[in-house]
C-alpha cells in the first residue's frame, strides 16, 4: 500500500531529505488505513482480521536510520484499530526509491478467521 489520497500520492520525495520523520510517520499511517481499506472491502468488517506480518520500506536519504520511528505510524494505527488482533511482526528497512515517488510503502499479511 502506498500513501494514496484520492488516488494522488501525498507523501512523496525521501524522509531524511524532502520530509522528516514526522511526516514520514503520518505517510505511514495512511498506508495502514488504505490496507484496512482493502481488507474491509474483502471482508465486510474487520472483526475477523488480524495483522500477521508488516512490511515497512522508506524512501531514505543516505545515513537515515530512523526507519523504524517512521514505520510506528501504522503500527500504532493498526494496533489503535484492530487491539491486539493489530500487533505484529515487522520490518522496516530503507531503499532508495518507492513507486510514484512514494517516501512510504507498506506489505501487510492478514490473517482473516
């Protein structure tokens, strides 16, 4: 899931660079809220799911080391969300760039039942 508002990115450019940790953890919260979208929409509520696994990657400038401050912002959304059913396991790892320029994306394995 990218930060997709409308269909536009709003987060875009590289955390440590054009956006700071801050705004990079708001980027990641909206990536949690589009997969429980997405979930939702296959599910018909989220009563049944739960977070498996989170997948985190930042568009970082060289020498960020804050990944994992930027990728708290769906952890904490998802866990706010879905209480323990929202905890999880992560990673949260830098790359240098993300599709349309995102600073965020995320990979969420769900388990529904």
């Amino acid at each position: 899931q990218l930060p997709l508002l409308a269909g536009q990115i709003q987060y875009a450019g590289i955390v440590g660079e054009d956006l700071d940790v801050e705004a990079g953890y708001e980027a990641a919260k909206l990536c949690a809220l589009n997969a429980l979208s997405v979930l939702k929409a296959e599910t018909g509520d989220l009563d049944s799911v739960s977070i498996v696994r989170l997948g985190g990657y930042v568009a970082s400038a060289l020498g960020f080391s804050a990944h994992a401050n930027v990728i708290n912002g769906a952890s904490d959304l998802l866990a706010s969300v879905l209480g323990d059913k929202g905890i999880h396991a992560r990673l949260a790892v830098g790359v240098a760039s993300l599709p349309l320029g995102a600073a965020v994306e995320l990979e969420v394995i769900a388990a529904v039942g």
